[in-house]
C-alpha cells in the first residue's frame, strides 16, 4: 500500500511519524488476516468461541460495523470466505501471476452472525462467519492519526489511497489528486479539501484471473461473488475517512441507485463508468487539471 504523513508545522513530523507507527503496528497486531498470530486470524478460527480482543480491535470492529449499517449491509466485514474462494488467500503479487480453478460463490454470513458483547469486552462468530476488517482498518488509522495530531495544527494521512485531513496545509487547503490507481500521474485532476476523509474503491486496480474471468477484489456479499458494477471507480468525500471508504465501497454495488443514496447521506463523489464518463454527485468541488 501507499502512505503518505504531512504536517502544517514541519516541527511536529517527527512525532507524527512516531504515532503513524504506533497505529500502524497496533492494527496490524490485531486486524491482519494474513498473520497467523494475530487478533483476527484466532478470532476467524475460535469456532465459535467466545474471544477477547484489545480496546484496538475492539474499536476497528466497531467501526466496521458502523461501515455497514451505514452502507445497508453492503460494506460487509464477513467477507473473507468469498475472498478466499476468489483465491485472495495469499499476497497479491503472487495471486497477479495466477489462474485460480472457479468454484460456486454463495452469499455472505453478514454483520448478524457477529455477537459483539461490549459490556464483557468480548466477541463471537456465528453460521461460519470469518471476518476481514482490511478496508476499515486502514481508514481507522487514517482517522486515528489525524485527529491525534490536529491539536498541533493541519495534518494529513493518506494509506491506500484512502485520506484523512484535519486543518489546513503549509499553504492552504490540502489538494488530493484523484485517480483510478494508488498512483495519481501528473495529469489526472486535483481536489482542495480542508476537514474529513477522502476514499477510492476500484474494480481495476487489484484484479486476477478465476478460469476464464477477471476478477477483482470487491465483494457483493449479497452473492459472494466479486461486484459487477456499471462504474470502474468511486470517489466519496465525507465527514471522516471511515465513512468515505464504506460509501466508496458501497457505491459500486449501489450501481445506478449510487448517486442517490451518496446525496441521501450528504455526501459527495466523483463516479467513472467503464467508459471513462465521469459523474458528479453532491458537492462535489471543482476540479483542476494539474500542469
């Protein structure tokens, strides 16, 4: 993934940096999949068991299941049996070079078969539920880290494509260029934002071949099978970089309905069919070629 830390006053970066990677390590201890010693990873293989997990995964959990409520159940944390079936089990750039063999999909657990006791502190997983928290989790950071450090003024953190602003820049308004990759090229347009989070969800960024499809790693859970959706890419602005991510996310699988139910919530977005046509919705602000 990307990652990008910027300050309105050089002064504090160092602490900044300091921060990032306190988050960073914290949520990768307890919110990464792919490591077998982690939080999530003994919660997906608890059996149904009660788990205790940190004030951390505790607090990720929490906000991806603010992510689908908000979404109507379409940013779906229950996802990792489909990923796996699509043969996401494993890095990407290994999965790139592969043809994964199909196999049937079948709709996801949803956020019902999670039991989240905060009373008791602790969590537990029914009807074979495994979660992958990925996408919550690093706009959780994102937030995390720049709402820490806007006491010390203006801050920026982007992870994956996914950013969170508090403040202002060293000149202003921080200006996010937006594209249909993690890497924005020179020409592709730019965006001034001052407060909130800004997030991207794609089709065509992370894709790989099942027999004789390509793939990518957006899930519907309402058939487990990766999105098939009338847009290649979306963009959504709103108050903080969760809910930006969730409704980007959502978009996708909104289909034709994703104007609608981005405006109902208030929020903007920057919508591109397959064919390059790009849609504005809300309030979106005017954007500027960059020279």
């Amino acid at each position: 993934m990307t990652g990008t830390l910027v300050t309105q006053d050089p002064l504090v970066e160092e602490e900044a940096m300091k921060r990032l990677g306190f988050w960073l390590d914290a949520v990768d201890a307890s919110c990464n999949r792919f490591r077998d010693d982690s939080e999530i990873a003994r919660l997906n293989a608890s059996g149904g068991s009660w788990f205790s997990p940190s004030a951390t995964f505790e607090s990720v959990l929490q906000r991806a299941l603010d992510a689908s409520a908000m979404t109507q159940g379409l940013c779906d944390p229950t996802v990792l049996p489909a990923l796996e079936n699509l043969g996401y089990d494993r890095d990407y750039d290994e999965l790139a070079s592969m043809i994964i063999s199909p196999r049937p999909t079948t709709p996801t657990p949803g956020v019902a078969s999670i039991e989240l006791d905060l009373a008791q502190h602790r969590v537990r997983l029914h009807d074979g539920a495994r979660l992958d928290l990925g996408a919550s989790a690093k706009a959780f950071v994102a937030d995390t880290v720049a709402a820490e450090l806007a006491e010390h003024g203006g801050a920026l953190v982007e992870i994956g494509g996914d950013v969170a602003v508090r403040g202002e820049g060293p000149q202003g308004p921080w200006v996010i260029g937006v594209g249909t990759s993690l890497r924005v090229g020179a020409n592709e347009p730019r965006v001034a934002f001052t407060n909130g989070g800004v997030a991207t969800s794609s089709t065509v960024v992370r894709t790989w071949r099942v027999g004789q499809r390509r793939v990518h790693h957006v899930i519907d859970p309402r058939t487990g099978d990766c999105a098939n959706s009338v847009y290649s890419t979306a963009t959504v602005s709103a108050a903080d970089c969760l809910t930006a991510n969730a409704f980007a996310t959502a978009a996708l699988l909104w289909n034709e309905e994703a104007g609608y139910h981005v405006a109902q919530a208030g929020w903007s977005a920057r919508l591109v069919r397959h064919d390059g046509t790009v849609e504005f919705i809300g309030g979106w602000p005017e954007e500027e070629v960059a020279s």
